[in-house]
C-alpha cells in the first residue's frame, strides 16, 4: 500500500528547486495533511474559506496557506488575518477588499491574478483586457496592503497536451508582458502558478514558478 509520505516524496523529487511546491489539501482531513508536514513540508493550499479556517486552526502554526479557489468579497475577512497568498484575485473589488482587510490585519498579503486561459468558460479569472483595465484603474495604484506577486491560470482540463502547453504558454508570455510593462522594477512580481496533479510537468516546462498539487500526492477526492 502506498504511503501519503511515498507519494510526496515521489512528486517532491520530480520538482525542481526553484518551483515552489503548494500542497492543495482540499477535502483532506488533518492527519494527511501532518503526514506531509512530518516530511518537513510547509505550504499547504485549499479553495474553500470555510474549510480552510478550521484546518489553519488546529494545524501547526508555521503552515503557510496559500488559497486557490474562487474568493467571495464576504468571506476575505475570516483569511486576512493569517493567509500567506491568495492564487484566485479576479476583480478589482475583490482585491480591494484584501487590501482593506489586510489593513485592518496591519498585514500586506501576497496576491496572485488569475487568468482566465482554458478553453472552457466554466472556469473564473480575468482575461487581458480586464487584468490591463484592473492595473490601470486609478484605484489599484492606491492599494497599500496587498503585493502583487505574479499570475495564476488553470489549463483546459483535456488530455490533449498540445492544447494544455500552448494554454501555459500564452500565460508565459502575458506574465513577460505585464511585467515589462507595468512591473518593471518590482520584485515580488515573479511567479506563474501554474500547474496541476495532470499536467504540472508541462507546467514546469512552459516556465512555472508554483505548481499546486492535491491528487498525485493525496489520492483521488471523495466529495
Ligand atoms: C483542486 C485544485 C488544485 C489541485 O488539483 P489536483 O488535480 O488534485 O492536483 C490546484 N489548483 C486549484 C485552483 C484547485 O482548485
């Protein structure tokens, strides 16, 4: 039988050193969740605020939770206290409130811009004229409390790779583009996240810097 600890480990060393592994444990109860951490792993992602809570809670306090999944405006309070990266920001009113609650927190959050780039229209983020409208807004220049550390996409879940690379390709060269343009001299702008259990070796490839990963370390979810 294998081990929670065997899969990690498995995935860990197929990483290269310079991507940032986020461990998404969503649906997951603690135990596996302190099985990885036991193997010295500290970044743990989930998508959902009000599963996320009570994990952060009574797991080790030098986790680093990172949320992924679709935000609501309502619920950005209940993380800004403690939440290390948000990979899901896609309005300008969300990321207003971030910073409105990160203020309150007297905390600056690291925040990433999700992009719409699947094929499908199931899925959330922005697409290019709604991020270059979001960081022209005058309103964005005023946020104090958040730090905008790069661009999150999900590929079209297919298995047709051609179609997954040029996806994480295209976000890439939005990244290079964004950066040159409008982060230049800035930093914290340096990650891609992109990247899942399927196709986070194309990822990886096409120029990832955080590849999230529940199911290839985990097992299959059970809703
Ligand atoms: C669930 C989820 C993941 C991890 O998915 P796996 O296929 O289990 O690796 C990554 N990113 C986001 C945004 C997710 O919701």
């Amino acid at each position: 039988m294998s081990k929670i600890s065997d899969s990690f480990n498995a995935v860990k060393n197929t990483i290269p050193e310079n991507v940032t592994l986020v461990v998404i444990s969503k649906t997951k109860p603690e135990g596996d969740i302190l099985e990885v951490y036991n193997c010295g792993h500290r970044i743990f992602g989930e998508s959902k605020v009000q599963e996320l809570t009570p994990k952060a809670e009574k797991l080790p306090d030098d986790i680093q939770w990172h949320l992924v999944g679709h935000l609501q405006r309502n619920k950005v309070k209940f993380v800004a206290p403690f939440i290390s990266m948000i990979h899901s920001v896609d309005s300008l009113r969300l990321l207003k409130e971030i910073n409105k609650e990160a203020k309150k927190s007297k905390r600056i959050i690291d925040c990433l811009l999700q992009m719409h780039i699947a094929e499908e229209d199931t899925k959330f983020g922005l697409d290019r004229s709604e991020l270059i409208e979001l960081l022209e807004s005058p309103q964005f220049k005023e946020f104090q409390n958040v730090r905008i550390c790069g661009l999150m996409g999900m590929a079209t879940f297919t298995n047709n790779t051609n179609q997954v690379k040029r996806e994480f390709k295209g976000l890439k060269l939005l990244f290079h583009e964004i950066k040159d343009n409008y982060f230049k001299e800035n930093e914290a702008f340096k990650e891609i996240s992109m990247g899942m259990s399927d196709d986070y070796p194309i990822g990886i490839d096409e120029g990832s810097t955080m590849v999230r990963i529940g199911s290839a370390i985990f097992g299959e979810r059970h809703y």
